[in-house]
C-alpha cells in the first residue's frame, strides 16, 4: 500500500508546480531542474560595476502629432509603466538602478517649451544629474487591425529608442528599432465586442512598457510565453 501511494507522489507535485506557476507553464523544466537562464539585455544592462554607486536615469519619450482620442496621453503612460518595470527588473537583477520620476520630467518639458532643441546629454541629462538618458521616439503607435474597419484590436507600435551615457563625451548613443504587434500573429486578433478601447489599450501599453525595459536589464527566458 505504501510503494503504491508513492507512486502519486511525483505526479502530484509536478501538477503542483505547474498550477503554480500559472500562464508560465514553460518554465517548469527551470524550476525543477535549475535557475532559469536570462536574456540579457538587447541593449545595455544599466547596473553600475561599482556596487556603491546607484545609476540614475532619465526617460524622455518624443510623441508624434497624435491626433486621435484613444491614445491621448499614451506616452505619458508608456513612460510610466517603463520606469515601473525597468525598476523591478533591476531590483530583480540585483542592479543599483534609479529613475527620474516621470513626473518631474513631465514638469520640466511644461516648463521647458523649447525642450526638444535642446541637447539631450549636455542640458537634460544634467539638469536631471543623470548617467543615461533614454529616449523614445514614437514613430506611431495604433490599436486596431489594418483593414478591419475599426472591428478588430491588434495594437502595433513601432518606437526608436535610444540610449545616451551623459559623461561619455565622445560616445555615440546605442540605437535599437521597436517595432511590436499584441496580440501576437499566433494568438490572432480580438474583437472589439470582447473588450473596451480602454482595457485593451491599458493591455496594450502594458505589453509595450514592459518590452521595452528588457533592453536595459536582462528579464527570465520564460517571460515571453507570458498569457499577455
């Protein structure tokens, strides 16, 4: 009777572990067998060498002439969630990292009117006394399937970021092209009877925040089968 019941014991803590682990299915070969591998950063992890010193940085997002009433505001709201995850990957990656509020920098462009023809590295990156500047260019960003009239919720986006070291005076600032689709072309589009514009924009910029901080710290392999 006893070897039977220890037959149940391994199944049963595998079906644990995968209820555990909820839409991460795919990383239970990790949790039973080993740390889980990361993928580093696409761009540059921002965590200082030197363990005494808190690198500090500033996002500043460049919007288009965004005309449309669903994505009023979304680059407020991207920068937001980026500093929200760029932060609690580099907590997680043991990385002395601090960001502008994006608040402050919201007050700087109202106060600055000319802000953007001023140098990014030598007037703000200064001013906010910050190691790095990243900057983010929408080049555009929509909500819905081309071609749907409207009927179907596909967000794309496509973002050039950039990432300037203030006190490297003669370094030419690291650029990446973002270009992202959510849902995926495997999980297909959504109906827009399934949901509102704003849950699925909130959704939507979620995905893109989150994204986007994993070219300045490194993020766990299984993050990308994440159910987004």
């Amino acid at each position: 009777m006893a070897a039977r019941s220890h037959r149940w014991v391994l199944p049963t803590l595998l079906t644990a572990s995968v209820l555990g682990l909820g839409c991460n299915v795919l990383s239970l070969p990790f949790f039973l067998f080993g740390p889980e591998p990361k993928v580093p950063a696409g761009i540059q992890s921002l965590g200082s060498e030197n363990k005494d010193h808190k690198v500090r940085v500033v996002i500043l997002t460049l919007n288009g002439l965004e005309t449309r009433p669903e994505l009023s505001g979304a680059d407020r709201e991207l920068t937001s969630k980026m500093a929200k995850y760029l932060l609690e990957g580099c907590k997680a990656n043991e990385e002395k990292v601090a960001v502008v509020p994006p608040s402050k920098v919201d007050q700087y462009k109202a106060d600055t009117p000319n802000w953007r023809t001023l140098d990014f590295k030598d007037d703000i990156g200064k001013h906010f006394d910050a190691d790095y500047v990243i900057v983010l260019e929408i080049h555009s960003l929509s909500l819905y399937q081309s071609g749907s009239g409207n009927t179907l919720f596909r967000g794309k986006a496509n973002i050039g970021v950039s990432l300037i070291n203030v006190f490297d005076p003669d370094g030419v600032p690291e650029k990446k092209e973002f270009v992202k689709e959510f849902p995926s072309e495997n999980k297909g589009e959504i109906a827009v009877g399934d949901m509102t514009v704003t849950q699925f924009r909130e959704q939507f910029i979620d995905y893109v925040a989150k994204n986007l901080s994993w070219y300045f710290t490194a993020h766990p392999t299984s993050d990308k089968y994440s159910c987004e």
